[in-house]
C-alpha cells in the first residue's frame, strides 16, 4: 500500500527577547514580538507517513506511544495540512528529540517546527517558509522561530497570516554559544501554554509589552554589529522582566529555583570581571548561558562547578527546519 | 553644666504594602503610600542630651562611636530641631538597637522615630504625632511609620507637611506575628538609599504605582476584617511587585539569594496545604514571614529546618515610639 512519507529535522531555539501572552490564544497570536537564536546539534527529528491503512493519526515520540492532549495538538496540525492538501489518509508521526524533553528546552519548538515541515511535504505540499513558520505557530507559537536559520525575528502580527518568523541573521554570522545550565530534568509546574493564559493576570505586563519594542532594536542592533556586551544587558534585562510577570501573576508563577537564581548571580558577576557571558531563563528552572564561541569551555567548566548544576549542553547557532532523506 | 536630655525607644516595622522610590529623594516624599506593623519586642533606644559643652553633634551606636554618613544624617535631624525650639546647642545621641542591624530588619526606621521623639523633646518641643512622623521621615522615609502604634499607613502626600504616618488599627487589633528568618547578618550590597533613586529605571515601576492604591485598600480592609487569606495574597504580591521593579532597574539591583527563595517557596506551599503564613522581603535577603499568634512557634520551626536559616525572630504587634524615663 502506497504511503507519503517526509522527514525532517528542526533545531530548538533559545529566546533572547521573550513571547509571553497572547493576543489570540488559540491562533498563538503573541502579545509581543520575539528574537531567537536557533540551536545547533540539538534537533527533534520527525517522520511523517499518511497511510491509507491507519483509521486514526498516531505519535511515537523517543519510541513511546503518546495519547491524549499532545496526540490531539499534533492532529490538529496534519488536519490544516491535509485541508491544503485535500487529502483525507491519517498519519503516523514518529518523533525523537536528541536532548532531554521538558528541561527548559523549547522541545515543542523543535516538535512543531520538524512537524510542520515533514508533514506538508509528506502531503505533496510545497510550502513557503513563511507558510512553514506560521503552520508551526500554529502548533506552538515560539516553533514558529525554529522555522528560518541563525538569528530570528518573529513579527508578532495581528492575525494568522502576519504573524510568523524571518531570519535576522544567517547561522555563521556571530559565534554565539548557548551554554545550558540543567538542574532539573523535571517537568514543569506550569506549562508555557497555561502560563501564556496568566500574563494578563498581571500588573505589571502591560509595562512590559509597551517596552517590548525598545528591547527588539536594541537586541536586533547588537546581533547586526555583535556587540556583546549590549545583548547581553538586554537579554538579562528581559529574562527578568518576563520572570517579574510571571511571579506577580495570579496565581503567582515562580521558574526559578534556587540554583537557578545562584547561577545568573554567578554570570552576571563573572561579566563585571571581564568574562562576557549573560543569561536567560524560559518557563524551567534551567539557565541558557550566552557567551562568544572562544569562551564556552571556560563557561561550561565554571557551571559545572556550581552545587546543583546536573549537566551542560553547548549549542552554537544552528540552522533552518530542514528535509532529511 | 545643665543640659536638656530625653529618651524614647521606637520599633522598627515591616511594610505589608511597600515604598520604593520617591517624588522628592530630598524630603522623602515616597512615590507611593505604604501600610506596615510595628514589630514589638525589637526597638532602638535612643537617648538625645543637648549640651552646652559639645562642640559638634555626636552620635554613638550600640557603645560605638559613629562618624561621616551616619552622623551627618542624625545632625540633619538635629538641626531641623534646634531649627523649630530656637536653641544652639549641640547634642550627644546614644543609640542601642536590642536587634542586628542591616539584617533585613529596617533598622533606620526605628532609629529615626526614636530620634525624632527623643531630639524633640529634648528640646523642649511637644510636636503632635503627625509633626513627629514628618520629622521622622526627614531622616529615613519609613521611619514615619514607626512613629504611630500598630498598624500604620503611611500617606503618600505631595509635600512635607501632607506626607506622614497615622495608625489605621492599634497593636492590639489583630494577634499577628512576624517570624523574620534570618539567613545573613551582612550589609547590603545596594542600600535602601541608593536602591529607591534606581526605581525610576525600571521599565516596570510606573505599572507598580499605577497599581498601588487598589493594593493599599485591599490590604488596608483585609487588616479592618482580620481577614488573613486576603492579606497573604496582597503581601506577596506587593512584595513580589517591588522586587520586579528592583531587578530590572538598570543596575539590576537582587536582594533575594537563593535561601531567600527556597523559603518564600515554601511558605507559600505551606499556605497551600493549610498552614496560614505568607511571606514579605524588603531590601534584603531575609524573609518576614507574617502568621497568626496560634500558628507562630509551628512556623518558627518549620523555617528553623530550612538549611541556611540562622535564626529566626518572633514579633507580634508593636506600639507606637514612646518616651521612656
């Protein structure tokens, strides 16, 4: 029996200036835009096989069986593909992450972005990339960063068709190193989808997204000229800006614990000693660790010998969702 | 030799809603109005004796002699005394606080109203509680409230004589009990002086005031009603609140360490699970932690077990300052 099958491989990304809110949430339209680094050598890696024998769509992710909400989060996208591509088979969908899902990696980055890509062509679709970054958001809104290669901007837009994400900058065009600090492998309290929900919750984020423009440029500026030690002012500062929101959310969230907040103390004061290194945190407890690609070794050794660091993962600047034989 | 001497001892207090940041950095005019509880069992005794003898103001504390800073800011006071009573006389001040200073306990405060109260009776002035709370705040912003008993809220104003202290319940209101989790006796990195120029340079500070007056009301009623559940929630929101703002100023200023938020973690799961506690953080790493009179020595326990808590002080509600023979 004939089956249409793709795969494809899509990188995480590490966000420098953050999405957190939305304007619409079931189209993940974000209430503010967002810049990216996409991750190099970490990737989820997706097959997608409409078959005419299934009688219902199947995941497999890292080998398991998987039912219920992520099951139904990924049907929702092969049906707006198979709407497109006027095909009505269901699909099995088989997906593997090389690192450790839910440790403050965007894993549905990576998922959604892979997704978006195998399963289209799988259908006989030819998507551009800008229909491939707004199908992933559709997905998960920050997949839709993992999309383009390097450096990325996603416009947060004002409606499915201009929200979606553009590169900035090429992957080799700025040795950046993401150095992750993991203390924790758990998964989280709350999921980023429910704490997109709570930010309106807060006083303090409409503040936050009238800034929001002001930090893209600057961020967007010190990525064209690479200038360091201006990203990394900007990142830390929106890092805890989104944390503050967070935190002052009802019901309060709170990411950080407290190894989390001994290592981005730590960081920022190896910068005042001359190391350039800055941090960031997502919704985990986890620390991302910027830093120039001559510096990371010295990074990485320095975070692991923080009590309660677990392991280091070091990602230069990866490339664009791509098709793989 | 005659000379004029009086003696007062003040409580410091712990602010429920708090101040940061100021209209008027000169006068102290906050840029928000704050609520607080006096802390009872803790106090600075001050001792001021105008003196025909003395050349120059002095000023010991704790059996020390102090000079520079600390001094020049007594002597402010002092002159703004002499000022008001029409006298020339320089004055020796004897200060004891009975509780460490620059523990997160906001020693200035009670060291301000004692000396408010002391100086100016020394002087042979009988100022009303409001002139002595303006008089007070003259020297350290909070230390107005330490002048009136109980629970005390502190009106923003626009000017020095608008902007002063008045008790909204007596210490014997409400059977709260602060347990102040003690984790470092060591001075702050930025003090609170420096702190409140920064507020301004955060891009959150304007949403934080914008905000204040629905918290000051619901905290002013939650403790009219002895109404815990409400008070919980608004002290750690409000708390939450200021820290956001300190920690995306420009410097980034951190009071919390690690310690300080593996204990705010846990006290807010405390609450979750039955036990009404919730906590509050000035500027500084140790955690007051507010619970009713039935529950205090539980809690003093439970935070005794958290690994790096040294010690930990009780304090229910305290009176206002008050001379003594």
């Amino acid at each position: 029996m004939q089956s249409w099958t793709a795969t494809a491989i899509s990188c995480p990304n590490i966000a420098f200036i953050k999405y957190w809110g939305n304007r619409d949430e079931a189209l993940h339209i974000p209430s503010n835009g967002s810049i990216s680094m996409n991750l190099e050598g970490l990737f989820t890696r997706t097959q997608v096989a409409f078959t005419p024998a299934l009688q219902s769509d199947q995941l497999t992710l890292n080998q398991q069986n998987i039912h219920g909400s992520p099951l139904e989060r990924v049907s929702a996208i092969l049906e707006l593909v198979r709407e497109m591509a006027a095909i009505k088979l269901f699909a099995s969908v088989k997906s593997h992450n090389n690192f450790p899902t839910g440790a403050g990696i965007a894993s549905s980055a990576a998922a959604f972005a892979a997704l978006a890509l195998a399963a289209s062509r799988a259908a006989g679709l030819e998507l551009d990339e800008q229909g491939l970054s707004r199908l992933a958001r559709l997905g998960s809104g920050s997949a839709c960063r993992s999309v383009p290669g390097g450096f990325v901007e996603w416009q947060a837009g004002d409606d499915n068709l201009s929200s979606f994400a553009q590169s900035i900058a090429p992957a080799g065009y700025w040795d950046l190193v993401d150095c992750v600090a993991v203390i924790s492998q758990a998964h989280k309290p709350t999921s980023s989808l429910e704490g997109h929900a709570l930010a309106g919750t807060s006083p303090l984020q409409a503040a936050r997204l009238a800034d929001t423009s002001r930090r893209l440029e600057i961020c967007r500026q010190a990525i064209l000229e690479r200038d360091f030690a201006a990203l990394a002012e900007i990142i830390e500062l929106d890092s805890n800006l989104m944390h503050s929101v967070m935190m002052t959310s009802q019901p309060a969230l709170f990411y950080w614990q407290p190894v989390t907040l001994e290592i981005m103390a730590q960081v920022a004061a190896w910068r005042r000693n001359g190391l350039p290194a800055c941090y960031t945190v997502d919704a985990g407890p986890n620390v991302h660790v910027l830093c120039l690609g001559d510096h990371a070794s010295q990074v990485k050794n320095r975070l692991l010998q923080i009590p309660g660091v677990k392991s280091v993962l070091t990602a230069r600047t990866g490339g664009p969702a791509r098709l793989i034989p």
